[in-house]
C-alpha cells in the first residue's frame, strides 16, 4: 500500500519539475523581447533616457506577462499539490497549457511593439485571447484530475476540491471580459490583465494537501 | 543491498534532471523562432492581422516541434522509469539524444521560412531527417539499456520491455515515411509529423515500474 | 507532528526550486548581450582583435552582472536555508525579486552600450538604480520571513536571524551609492558594483540551520 | 551524527541542482548562434541546400562545444559525487566555472563565423584559450575539494581521489596545445579540440562513491 503512494508521488513528481523549468524558462525569456537600445538608434538631439521612456508599453507588457505566468505558476503549483495519480488524457492537457504558456512570449511582444499604432487592437485582443485559451485549458486539466475525483490524493477534503472548481470557472469569463475590451480600447485591455494577475497574487489561496 | 539500489536510483536520478531540464529550455527556446512583427515591417495598406496570418507556416512548425519534443520527452521519461543502472555508452548516447534535441529549433526555423518557396521540399527534408536521426538514436539507447536487460531495473518485467521494444521499432520506419514524403510535398511531410507526434501524445503508454 | 514538518518543506522546497530555475536562465541568457561580430562588420582595415577589444564594456558588464545574479543566488539560498513555511505575501514579494532579476538582462546591456556615449550616467544610474530596488525587496522579503521569526523554522537560533538582518540592511545604502556615483562617473559606478559583488561573494556567511 | 550528513548533502545538493541548470542551459543556447537563412539571403541562383552546406562551420562549432560542455558537465557531476562539504571558496570558484561556461557561446559563434577569414586564427586561438582557462579553474576547484581531502566524504577512497588529481593535471597541458595549435592552423585546433571532447565522453570515468 505505501508502495503505490510513493510510486504515484514520483510519478507526478517527474511532470511537475519538467512543467516547472518550462514556468521558469518563459518567464525568463520575456526580457528578451525588450528590445535594448543601440547608440547608433537613438536619434538626433533626443538622449537615451526620453527613448527608454519611449519603451513605456514594453515595460508594461514585461510586467503584464511575468506576473500572469507566476500566478499561471502558483495555479499549477495548486493542482499538483491535490493530484497524486496522472493519465494520459491529463498529461497531454498539461502539454496544451505549457504550449501555451511558452507563447506567451510572442503576443507580449506583439502587444509591446503595437500597442500605440493602429492595429493596436488586434494586437490588444491576440494577447488577451491566449490568456481565454489558457483559462480555458486550465479549467479542463481541472475537471479531468477532479471529476470523480479521479485523480485526486484520496487525503484531499472534497469541499477543498469544490472551492478550486468554483475559483477556476472565473478565469475565462475574467479573460473573455478584457478579450472584449481588447476591441473597445487596447491600453484598458491591457491594464485589466494587469490588474487581475495582481488580484490573483494577492488574494489567491496557498492550497495545501493538509 | 539497499544501498546499492538507492546508489544506483541516485546515478540515474542527476541524468534525468540534467536531461529534463534540456529538453525543457529546448521546448521553451522555440517561441523565439518566431519572428515578431514591428510597425515598420507592416506593409503600406495591410494590416498587422494580415502579417500574423501570414505567419501561419511559423506556428504550424512550432505546434509540430513543441508536440514532438513533449512526446520524445515522454519516451526518455519511460526509458529512464526503466533503467536503474547507467555506463558510459548509455551515457554518451543520452548526450548524442540531447544534442540533437537542442538542434530541432533550427531545422523548425528552416522549414518555417522556406516553407511556401522553391527550396520548401530541401527545408523539409532536413527536417524530418531530423527525427529520423533521432528516432534511430531512441532505438540505440533503449538497446543499450536493455540488451540482455544489461541496465534494467530487476523488478520490470520482460514483456514490459519487449512491448518497448517493438513500439520503438516503428519510429525510424515512420519517420523514414515523412522524409521520403519531403521530396513530393513539403506540406503533407509536416502535416505527417504533426499527426505522428498528436498520435503518439494520445496512445502511448505511461509506462509504470510496477 | 512530523507529518506538519515535511509539509511544510515540500512547500519551501518547490518555491526553491522554481526560483532557482530563474536565477540559473537569468544568469545564463546574460551572455546573449554580448553582440558576436560576423566579417562583414569588422571595419576595413582592422582586425577582429580590435573589435573584440573594443568590446571590453560588454565584457566588464556581463563579469558584473554574472557575479551579482550569483551573490543574489547565495543570499536567496541563506533565506531559504532558515525559512521553513511561506504565506501569500511572502510568495509575492519573491515573485517581484524574481521579476527583477530577470530584468537585469536589459540594464546590463544598456550600461554595455551606452557606457563610453554622452548618456554614460544615465545607463549606469540606470543599472545601479535596479540593484537598488533589488536591495530594498530583498529586505522586505527578509522583514516578512524573520519580523516576529514568522516563517523562520523553529532550530534556527534567533542570533543567526539578527545578523542576518543588519547584514541585509546594507545593501541599500551600498547599492544607493553606486547610484550616485553615477551621475558623477559611469566607469567608477560600474567598479563599485563589481567590488561590491566580489567583496560579497568572497566574505558572504554560507549560512546553516546548524 | 547522521544529522549532520544529511544536512551536508542537502547543502552541496542544491549548488549541484544550480549548476546543472547553468549547464542545460548553456548547452541548449548554443543553437541559437546558428544563424537561421532567410529566403531573402538566399543568394540569386542559389539554393538553401547551398547556403546550409556552407554553414558546415557553425554547425562543427556547435558540435564541438555541445560535446566539450557535456564532458564538463559529467566531469562536475564526478565531483560533486566525492565532495560532500562546501565552503566560500568552493562555491566562489564553481560560480568561476559557471560564468565561463556560459561564456563559451559568445567565443563559439566567433570562431563559427570566421573560421574561414583572415582572422581565423584569433577566433580558434580565443576559443581554445576559453578552454584553458575553464580547465585552469576545474584543477583549482579540485585542488579546493581533495587537498587535504578538505571537502571529500569520508567514505571516498583516497586512491580514487589521487586518480582523478592525475587525471585533471592532464586538461590545461592538453587545451594549451590546442591553444598554441590554432596559430598555426585554425581548422586544425578546432579538430583537436572536437576529439579531446569526444575522446573524454568515451573513456572518461564514471566515478561512484561505492
């Protein structure tokens, strides 16, 4: 019997540390889009210091992004800690949501680079609509460890699985919202995303297998 | 005798870890092949939608090659649940493995870019000649481990690993498939690698030291 | 009873993990900033020599960085050695020294750009500037773990918490200094950031929960 | 007593799981020096199997480095296997190491790019100098350990010890002639250099602390 339960904790280990690099390594990648100035770049009569400020939406992007993927982070962090057994079906929606998060780094950039032009917009809508895809798929990898507690550690209190099921319905409709907003108005989209990753930080619980 | 097998689970344990964490990075890395789109390169009367759209050949490679990296991922997981032992070859041939792991961003590159002109069936090719390099490496170091059951663990069963060794059989053959395909049309060899790498996500088996 | 302590570890211990993951991409990714010269750029008449001796702020920039991101990767390791439970605000202000040190990418290569250009005080104000607000969260961080031995586990003898607390009281002041210093001179602000980091690393406690 | 050990693993452990993720990363970053063509830097009458055949030089480099890093990796790997302790100069000549490992993309793409110029001599000479320097820094980091057998467990042969200290002395006498070889022949630097590597990835010991 202890046999298995150690077996289940290894299995799910492996997963977990792998989803883990690959939290760490997005994360990390997204100062990359920043692009740095070069002498060379900076035009005539203006300092590097006015061309920096200039970079106010990648900033704002970077910061969008990082805290979005540490809250992603801790949200995975909390699914793991009530999961001990792992199928196939819940392994390749785990592969979904890392394909995702990985490219997060392209409509940060895009939403970065586009954000005062005409198509910001477009570019307002990409970013929040991956977030829709990711709340989306975090839902499912959800329902597929805790329907039927199916993949639950037999430890886990059911009504601690109920509240997380309650919580994770928000994320897309949360998400549609500044998907939404995106085509009304790209820098409000944008400040929504912020402000939710903020409140998810602050407020979200530090599940425990107690 | 208990110390000999926590001894040998620890070997085994830092090649694992070194191992993920290259193919987790590698996986990562592939956003960035993705060129992303400034105002400046938008074309006079398009808008950033059409670019993105454009662009389709970019995402179409890097869902492939994330897909594909997350099910090789998946074999080296099951080859390591059954290796408790390593040598020196196993060793050189998980390096060779990793090597060309880390090079699967720039053939994905390649076809990406060349992909709708006339050297779209030479960018293929390279492609999945790739995989088949790699898939024929999968099947050395699974012979390497388990050749006269020379770096099993004594608990897996014989037809766990004979079942392995006919599964890993089909790899080269069909990867051989996808690069013959390369010469008469680069789209379908691509669209057979994806297909390839979705249906191994979906079947293959999470094999259990049981 | 014991059962609380592991719990409490494993808790630690992947936050741990992840954070680490971040400080080793980062520390890493720092060497992409350094610009590599192809033939074509290397201006008629002189010798690839030249220009890689040319490039001696990017090299001095990136040592500095290096050595930094490391002390910064010891010190998060001596907090982590005494914390032994973590709370919601203590994950988030770890999540702000992690965005931070990500960041420090962007700075390194604006200070290796700028450092010999009429914006050379900008760029290093610039770059002391992040350490600075590194400095302060790293307090903060502290301030939530000890204030009260809140976080610290029950063996560590509180003399150890108290020194470790003046200790980090210094980084600001230090770190505010290198700031000043350059408005006057880049070049020494830069200098002092590299002693600083060289003293730390060289005379730095590798703290125990002896 | 036994407390004591494990506090003593837990301690290298973690050093040990830091650097192995600057190593995997380092290794994976590689690729990305290869420079990806584009159809529009495809030259006129010219095709991609062309322009791929004459970047034989970047990928030999890659070669080259993803094997002598992988040696290094299995050589820190043999280290950490007999030191059990750690202390300030330890850990301050690993960070040495670390930063020079990270360091060996910059002086790859160099010598990638041009190995066929008149500067090819500098490019090999600055690469096998890289590799003098990092091999320098394992013999002190060994030094450090064994002398005395200041940091090695209790349980390690001592004839074991003094096999590896023979075995190190080796490295800095064999990478200064690579060093010297590449003033005179750049090619045939970067041979020796890519056999040495692969030379110590066959033979090179797995050492146990049996």
């Amino acid at each position: 019997m202890s046999t298995v339960v150690e077996e289940e904790e290894k299995e799910t280990g492996r997963v977990e540390a792998f989803s883990d690099g690959v939290f760490a390594i997005a994360i990390t990648l997204l100062v990359l889009e920043i692009p740095v100035t070069h002498p060379d770049t900076v035009p005539h009569g203006k300092h590097l210091a006015d061309v920096v400020l200039q970079q106010g939406p990648n900033f704002a992007a970077y910061l969008v992004s990082f805290v979005t993927i540490l809250v992603m982070w801790l949200n995975h962090h909390s699914i793991f800690q009530m999961v001990r057994r792992i199928d196939r079906l819940f392994l390749v929606l785990n592969g979904f949501l890392l394909l995702l998060v990985t490219f997060i780094n392209y409509p940060t950039a895009l939403v970065a680079n586009f954000i005062a032009t005409d198509d910001e917009r477009f570019a307002a809508a990409f970013y929040a609509g991956t977030f829709v895809i990711i709340a989306v798929i975090y839902n499912l990898l959800w329902w597929r460890a805790a329907g039927g507690m199916r993949l639950i550690g037999k430890r886990v209190p059911a009504e601690q699985v109920a509240r997380m099921t309650r919580q994770y319905q928000f994320g897309p409709i949360l998400y549609l919202l500044t998907f939404a907003l995106a085509f009304v108005n790209a820098w409000a989209s944008l400040a929504l995303n912020g402000a939710l990753a903020l409140y998810f930080a602050f407020t979200g619980q530090i599940e425990r297998t107690a």
